[in-house]
C-alpha cells in the first residue's frame, strides 16, 4: 500500500535496467496495490511489476511506439495514449486494445 508519510530509503532496489524498461521512459503508473506500469516506448509495450517481485510479470505488447503516458484504474483497466486525442484501453488480462477517440 502507498503510505501517507513515506520516507526515502537510500538503499533503493533497482528493478528494471535499460535494457528492459528501454533508454528513454516517459512515464510511470502505481497502483494502490504498488503495482508498477512502465510503457516502453522504444519497443512499444507496457511492462508490469508486482510489489516484492523483482522479476517482470507480465508485458502489453500492440505497437504502443507512440504512446507517451498510461493511466490504470482500480479495476485494472490499461489506458494508454497513443499519438494525441487517442486512449487505448486494455484489461490487465487483455494484451490488445481499441483506439478510443
């Protein structure tokens, strides 16, 4: 859970290099559960890490190379924009979406 008073650790925990989270993210989601959703614009997919799992669990992958910011409801449901004025909506199970306009 994100607290209401949370203090910096300088021992932080890296859990994605460039290799995986690509040279130039633009954004990060977490969830209430802390839940962490990265879209990585260079190879067009979203990845996703549980809260005390270090390993990658899942990936979104439908050529997202556009999108530059992902919002996640309390639901689980992905939506991510892709160019300007467009939403693509994905479940947390779904790894294709629609162009909502």
């Amino acid at each position: 859970m994100l607290f209401s008073n949370p203090t910096w650790n300088p021992n932080g925990t890296t859990i994605a290099n460039g290799a995986l989270i690509g040279s130039n993210p633009v954004d990060i989601f977490i969830n209430q559960n802390n839940t962490i959703y990265i879209p990585n614009k260079s190879n067009g997919r979203i990845l996703t890490f549980l809260q005390g799992n270090l390993s990658l669990i899942k990936y979104i992958s439908d050529n997202l190379t556009n999108s530059s910011s992902l919002f996640v409801t309390t639901q689980d449901d992905i939506y991510v924009d892709y160019v300007k004025e467009f939403l693509r909506p994905y479940g947390f199970d779904l790894f294709q979406g629609s162009i909502l306009r």
